[in-house]
C-alpha cells in the first residue's frame, strides 16, 4: 500500500497562501464558491475563509429536484459553522424547463447541464460579488476526466487541484471539517443513487495509487500492473486520463498572426500590473 498522507499543517498553509495571492494578483478582495455538501467544496470553503476572511466568501447552494436532501443540509452545514455568507437557489424550473423544450432524457446530458447551470450562475453571482471563483475539483478527477468541461472544470483558480481524493479526506480531517461530510460516499449528486467510485468502477484509494505511480513516479503501465494492480483498472484509468486530455488544455487556437495567445503570448497576469 503506498502512502499519500501529506505533511497537512504545510499543505494548508501553502494553499492559504495561494489562495491569497491570486485573489490579490487577479484584482479581487472576495471568493465565491459553490458548495454542493461534499468533501472538495467543503475544504475549499475552509481554506477560502482562513485565506480570505468569512466575511469575503460567499456560499452557493444550488440544489435540484433530485438532489439528495443530505447534500443541501451539509452545505447548509458548512456555511453555519463557517458563519459566510451563502445563498440557496433552487435550479429545478430553470433546468425542467430545457429539459421539456429540448426533450432530453438521457441522464449524461442532465447531468452536464446541471454542472454548466450551476457553474453559470455562480459566475454571475461572482459578477454581483465582485468575486473570483474558486475551483472545488481536485486531481483524481482532474486527471480522469471526471469533471464537466465548462461545468465544475470553469473556475478561477483551483486550491486542492494538485491534491488526490485521498489526500483530500486527510486535510479535511485536519481542518474539522464535520464527519458527517468526510465519512459520506463521494458524489456528484446527479442522480440518486449516484456515485463517483461506482462510475469510475474503482475505489479511490486503488485510483489515487494507480495514478500516482504513473504521473508522480513515472511507472510505465506493466510496471504498476506488475506490482499487483488489477490489470483492467489499470487500463481503464488510464485510458479515462488519456481519453479525456482536451478538458485540461486550453482550447487550441489556430496561428495566423505573429503574436497568438496560447503560442507565444504567454505571460503571467502578475506581469501587467
């Protein structure tokens, strides 16, 4: 078994720190965040308020239909024991309404739109803030693609971006974030009954190794099946990690100029001020 325990009083302090000077470098004062009652949101939250102030975090709860009850009380959860600023908009009419116009069923496009819904009205409600938006998605997803492109992957910045699941779990049990949140089975709250080890089809404690050895340690593929990892996770993980690259990359630009943003104009935002 590998370990992936951090060392978490560092690993907090450098993503307080982080989350202070983007704020500060992208000309913002205040962070919104949408808070669907899972672990990464919580974090998230409690880094923001310790980098930012609870007074300049806002909390958004954007419950569905089908969303499960639990998810908006432990949201509401947070942002109490937080004590930020939040707000609870319910997206069932804005959704249902598409839904009967476009006639969609299929429980993958619901499950995109809901993420893009949410992501749209966070960024607007980021506009009335003043606000950045802080990413929630952290590298088990990231990597696998486990993410909606221009839903949950549309952010400012993302502070647990680098951190595995695993790891996740083990700074949210150094920040006391409640139990009751770290001890439930990750979801993205879809669609009852939904969760996220059972589409990837692995636990993550068997994804975070399998991927570990193969982007921090560079195993190649036999290697990691050689050491006693089933051999179809393996190559279903990693075939989701190679399948879904476009969602971690700038979309590409065709070059007809000199100077092309995403070629050759690639300073820092920091450089301009």
């Amino acid at each position: 078994m590998i370990d992936l325990n951090l060392n978490y009083e560092l690993t907090k302090k450098f993503i307080v720190k982080f989350i202070e000077e983007e704020v500060k470098s992208n000309n913002f004062k205040h962070a919104v965040i949408g808070i669907s009652g899972g672990i990464d949101s919580a974090v998230v939250t409690y880094l923001a308020v310790e980098a930012l102030g609870s007074e300049n975090v806002l909390g958004l709860l954007l419950p569905y239909r089908l969303s499960s009850k639990e998810s908006l009380q432990d949201g509401l959860l947070v942002t109490e024991s937080l004590g930020i600023k939040s707000e609870t908009i319910d997206i069932t009419h804005i959704a249902d309404e598409y839904f009967k116009i476009a006639h969609i069923e299929d429980k993958i496009r619901i499950g995109n739109f809901l993420s893009r819904l949410r992501m749209n009205i966070i960024f607007d409600k980021s506009r009335e803030f003043d606000a950045i938006v802080l990413g929630t998605s952290n590298k088990s997803e990231i990597m696998l693609g486990y993410t909606t492109w221009y839903g949950d992957m549309a952010a400012g910045i993302f502070p647990i971006g680098d951190l595995y699941k695993t790891q996740v779990f083990g700074l949210a049990r150094y920040l006391s974030v409640p139990e009751k949140i770290i001890n439930k089975k990750p979801s993205a709250d879809l669609w009852p009954g939904q969760t996220d080890e059972g589409e990837i089809g692995a636990l993550y404690s068997e994804i975070d190794e399998i991927l570990y050895l193969y982007l921090d340690e560079r195993f190649p593929k036999g290697e990691i099946i050689k050491l006693g990892f089933d051999k179809v996770k393996v190559e279903s993980l990693l075939k989701r990690m190679f399948s879904t690259q476009f969602k971690r990359t700038f979309p590409p630009v065709c070059k007809i100029s000199q100077r092309t943003f995403g070629h050759d104009f690639l300073y820092p935002h920091d450089i301009f001020k």
